[in-house]
C-alpha cells in the first residue's frame, strides 16, 4: 500500500501498526538492560530500514530471531566503535598529558575526528541495513 508522505506519516510511523507499538515496548525493555539492549536495538533498527528499502511489509515483525539480531546489531556495535576508536583515544591520551601544551591540540584533533566519524557513520550504516552488508561500514565511499 503506498501512501503519500508527509511529516504527520513519519511521526506516526513508529507506532502505526499493533506490531510496531509491540516493538517499541519491547525496545524498551531491552534498552533498560544498557549495552545488550542496546544493541538489540541497533539490529532490529537495521532489519527494519532493510525491509522498508526493499517494500517488504510488515516492516516491523519483531526482535525474533533474537540471535540474529544480536548479531547484527554487535557488527553495528564494533563498526561504531572503530569509527569513534581515533578520538576517543587522542581525548584519552589528551586527559593523560593534561596539563601540557599539546594537550589542545589532541583535544582539537580528538573533536576533529569525532565529527568526521558521526558524519561519515550514517552513510555507511544505511548501505549496511539496506543490503544486509557489514563491508559497506569499513570501505566508505
């Protein structure tokens, strides 16, 4: 069924469908459990725009398979890690030589690299939950 998109539809998506407002409440429970639920999250996150890239409804089916998910959501996970790994250690190494005179310029580097990893990031990740490809996160484009 295609519907004509609008700022209401969007907002409305998350809870549109009975299936939807299930998933959103489990969501929940599993982001109580922090980093697990977290990356829960992260793979349902990525098996839903996967199904929305390529019109397959219903676009929310659940967390199941839990492994599966998991799985996908912890490649996600590390992807994240190793694209914000270069500032939190040049932020780390700062704090270690503080005070020192090239502390602000790890500290600016640190922030410098932080900002290209949080803009570069999306992209790949989008690849990543559109075509089931992980690749896509370590050879941007």
């Amino acid at each position: 069924m295609q519907r004509d998109l609008h700022y209401k539809n969007c907002f409305q998506f998350p809870i549109s469908s009975p299936q939807a407002r299930k998933d959103l409440l489990v969501g929940s429970l599993l982001l109580s459990t922090l980093l697990i639920g977290w990356i829960f999250n992260l793979g349902h996150r990525l098996d839903v725009v996967h199904r929305i890239y390529h019109d397959q409804p219903p676009y929310y089916q659940g967390f199941q398979p839990f492994k599966k998910t998991f799985l996908r959501g912890l490649q996600a996970f590390f992807a994240i890690v190793t694209y914000l790994s270069p500032a939190i250690l040049m932020g780390f190494l700062s704090y270690l030589l503080y005070p020192n005179q090239v502390t602000y310029l790890l500290m600016s580097l640190a922030t410098l690299l932080f900002l290209l990893a949080i803009f570069t990031l999306p992209g790949g990740m989008t690849c990543n939950a559109a075509f089931h490809d992980i690749s896509y996160l370590y050879r941007p484009q």
